[in-house]
C-alpha cells in the first residue's frame, strides 16, 4: 500500500509539472503579444527576394502601422521596381475573428478582399503567406515550454513549441526562440503537415526607438524557405514612432487610389 502511494504522488508531482511548464509556455507567448508597441508607426522599407540561384530584386516599400486595443492595422505600399509598383495592401486585426485583408492590384485596377481561405498564398511573390503577415492570438494554440533558456543568434531565449488548434492550419507547429530581455521572437522554425521544416523567420537586429514610450523593434528580418530556397528579407531604413496617422490610410477607399 505504501508502495502504491509513493507511486501516486510520483504521478501527482509528474503532472503538476507538466502543468506548470505548459502554463509557462502559455504565460510567456503571452508576453509576447501583450507586449509594449507604438500606437502608430510610419517606415520605409527595403524588401529583398533572394532565390536559389542568389539572384535578388529589391523592392521599395512604404508602410503605416497603428495600434488599437492592442490589434494591429497595417497598409503597405509598393514603390518599385515596376512589376509592383502602386500594389497597395491593408490589414485590420480581429479579435477572435479572422483578419480583414485588402489588396489592390493596378494591373486590374481594383482592390479585392483576400479571403480567409487564401492564407497560405504567397503575399505579393514573397516567402511570407497572407496569415504570416498576421499576429496570432495566444488561445489559437497550445504552448510547450521545450527549454527554458538557449542561446539563438546571442539571444537569451526561451524556446516554445505552438501548435494550431485548427488543423487546417498551413503549419503542423511552430517553434520559437523568444528573447527574454524584449519577449521578441528571434527565431521561429515551422513545420509543415509532412512534420517537414518548411520555413525560418530570423529577426535580425532590434533597436530602440522612443515616442510616448521607449519600443523595442525589429528593423530586420528574413523569411528563408528552406524548401525552395527561396529567402525574403525585410528592412526597415527609417521609422517614425507615435506621430498620429490620418484615419484614412486604413481604409479600402485608400487602396484604391493611393491618395486620402
């Protein structure tokens, strides 16, 4: 009997730890989303498509960001080379609801909601899928705390394992190395449904930049597809901070034109 009681405890004690790490997980991708970011930001941006072979194009890009409730809205205008130019491209995040995406296309003139269902294509050629350029809500997964510190790239990071709770989810799971110091994700493998590594997402340098707040952002980061071999890396040049947008760049009206 005494046996079978030390044997029960052993149990207890094993899933009470493995309850604790997973609400660790989950506290921090929490972390991660609630995060301190600008109620509104202005960048350019230097875009990079390197494929297999090491050939590159490099894109010119224009963004506007702001920050409401803590809900991300974002337009992205093209400025060259010519194959692109005037592409123009705007998200609203939901909370608990799908993203609402627009992207007006000047060789047909028109500006056209991508749905739901096109998440996983290619955002304008790029390695990034329409649901990439989205932030995930932390409840739209489980979290596994893998390790609790590992050097990645000289980030001190926990590493977190997530896996969609929709299965038709384009990744199987994600894993990723959060810094400790900024709760930025560094680096993030996903996997695809084959339990392949499909893509990597570097953050290449962070730094600071001061508003009504002190922020932490990433003015680098690198997309490789490890598939194809294909790699899109993005650049911030210059960004601005706090400085209040006009409502009307986040709307379609402004896609269609380019102007408020």
């Amino acid at each position: 009997m005494k046996l079978k009681k030390i044997f029960t405890a052993i149990g207890m004690a094993a899933a009470l730890c493995s309850y604790a790490a997973a609400a660790d997980a989950t506290d921090i991708m929490r972390q991660v989303y609630d995060r301190k970011k600008p109620n509104f930001t202005k960048a350019a941006l230097q875009m990079t498509l390197t494929d297999k072979n090491g050939t590159k194009e490099t894109r010119n890009v224009g963004e506007y960001g702001r920050c409401r409730d803590n809900l991300m809205d974002m337009v992205m205008i093209f400025f060259s080379p010519a194959a692109v130019k005037d592409t123009r491209f705007l998200q609203k995040e939901n909370k608990n609801a799908d993203d609402d995406k627009w992207i007006y296309l000047p060789a047909l003139r028109s500006t056209r909601r991508v749905a739901s269902s096109e998440g996983d294509k290619s955002f304008v050629g790029t390695d990034f899928t329409y649901d990439d350029m989205s932030t995930r809500e932390v409840e739209e997964d489980t979290h596994e705390l893998l390790k609790e510190s590992e050097t990645k790239n000289g980030f001190d990071c926990y590493v977190v394992k997530s896996v969609p709770l929709d299965k038709n989810n384009q990744y199987l799971y994600r894993i990723s190395w959060v810094d400790k110091k900024t709760m930025i994700p560094v680096y993030i493998e996903m996997y695809d449904k084959k339990e392949k590594l499909q893509k990597i997402n570097t953050i290449k340098s962070i730094e600071e930049r001061t508003g009504d707040k002190t922020y932490n952002i990433p003015m680098e980061m690198q997309m490789d597809n490890v598939q194809t071999g294909h790699s899109t890396t993005l650049k911030i040049l210059n960004i601005e901070v706090d400085k209040p947008l006009v409502e009307g760049y986040f709307s379609p009206n402004f896609l269609n034109t380019g102007r408020l």
